[in-house]
C-alpha cells in the first residue's frame, strides 16, 4: 500500500489510537519516503521505534542497544543518523507530534459538531496516556529538562490554538456559551493539562491519570455549554 492509498484508508478508522498507531506502522514499512513528513525512511524507522519505547518503557531504561535491537540493525547506523541520544529524543517527539496532530485536525474534519469532536479528543488522549509509562515524563524533565522545556513550550502553543479554534467554533455552533473568554479558558485548561505530567500534583496511586484527565475536559466542557452543548455532551457519552 503507498503512503497515498493509506492515508485515504485512515480516514475509514474511528478508532483514532489504533489509527495512529497503523499510521507508525506503514511509516515503518513503506519503501517510499514520506512526502509529508519528508524523512528518509531509516530516519522514520529509528524514531518511530525509539518513541514508542519510551512511552512503554521511559526514556532511562531505553538504551541505544535496545533500539537497534528492535529494529535488527547496528547501533553504529544508529549514530549514523543521530549524534546522541538526546539528538535522537528531540527528532523522536518531533516526528510524534507531528503524527499526533494529523489525528487532530483528522477528528475535527470528520466530526458533525464540537462536542462530538471534544468527545473524541478525549478517547483518543485516554487512550494516549493509558499506553504511556509515567517515567517518560518524569524521565525527560529530570534527564532532559532543555528537550522538555523547549517541547513544552512548543506544544501549549499547538494546543492553545487548537482549544481557542474548539471554543471560537463552539461558539458559533451555539453548543459553548457567547460571554465567556476563549484565552482565558485555553490557559486554564492548558495550566490544568500539563499538571498531569507532574506527579507533585496529585497523591501517586490515588487517582489514575486517565481519571484527572476526563474530569478536566469534561468539567471545562460542561461550564462553557449551552443546553445544546449539554444535551449533545450526554448523547455522545451516553449514547441509547
């Protein structure tokens, strides 16, 4: 299948994780190089695989030798590719976002209305971080802290204007109240989001991270709706 054909058969999946991560897999055995990513294919393959170590297993524990192992070729090719590690972590979030953010703008294209988009958006980061061993954040923060400070900053931003497009749309689709600020909102929730990647915030083991996450978006979403928002909240969530 070439990278055309597949993308056309993405848009057939509704379930956005298992989306993704076929997406990861044709990346790693398509022959062509990638005409919107523009990465050679072995640099794909190195970060793709090197990414999804670290969400299983955290950043520490992920040795060069563990990622050449995976992929049954040298370290040295590996090195070919990348300085260093950290070179390779950098490149390796990059490719990951980028990745992410198609499944994104994805759900929102294929959704009738916002809330039924926000719904989505919040199965699919269930389904993220349920899949993402807490040491990768924890890992990157105290190994990392320039990687992770420069990628922090660069994905508030994406994910400010992706909350400020939510909410403008909301607005005009009547399910999201018209007296309420959408940049005061997209801070809070932001602020409020990437708390969960920091364990001093809540009592390890008293709460799942999944359950702070769904009750952050669904309170934000429900004191920003109208009755339509809200009716439209509980069809989707509970649907007969």
């Amino acid at each position: 299948m070439g990278f055309i054909e597949f993308n056309f058969a993405l848009l057939q999946i509704k379930n956005y994780y298992f989306a993704f991560k076929i997406h990861r897999l044709i990346l790693f055995l398509d022959k062509k190089n990638n005409p919107v990513f523009n990465y050679s294919k072995m640099d794909q393959e190195i970060k793709s695989v090197a990414i999804e170590l670290f969400y299983q297993m955290g950043i520490k524990k992920v040795k060069m030798d563990i990622i050449a192992q995976k992929l049954k070729i040298s370290k040295r090719t590996i090195y070919e590719h990348f300085r260093n590690k950290e070179t390779l972590i950098r490149k390796a979030i990059d490719l990951n976002q980028e990745e992410q953010n198609v499944i994104y703008r994805k759900i929102l294209n294929e959704s009738e209305n916002i809330i039924e988009a926000v719904v989505k958006l919040l199965k699919y980061g269930s389904e993220l971080l349920s899949n993402t061993n807490p040491l990768y954040f924890s890992d990157l923060q105290r190994l990392y802290p320039s990687i992770w400070n420069e990628k922090i900053t660069q994905s508030k931003k994406y994910t400010c204007e992706l909350i400020l497009d939510l909410l403008k749309k909301g607005k005009q689709e009547g399910v999201y109240r018209q007296d309420i600020n959408e940049e005061i909102i997209a801070l809070i929730l932001i602020e409020q989001l990437y708390m969960l990647t920091d364990g001093k915030h809540f009592h390890a083991g008293k709460f799942s991270i999944i359950e702070i996450y769904e009750n952050i978006i669904i309170s934000m979403t429900r004191g920003v709706a109208t009755e339509k928002g809200l009716q439209l909240l509980e069809n989707y969530r509970n649907p007969v």
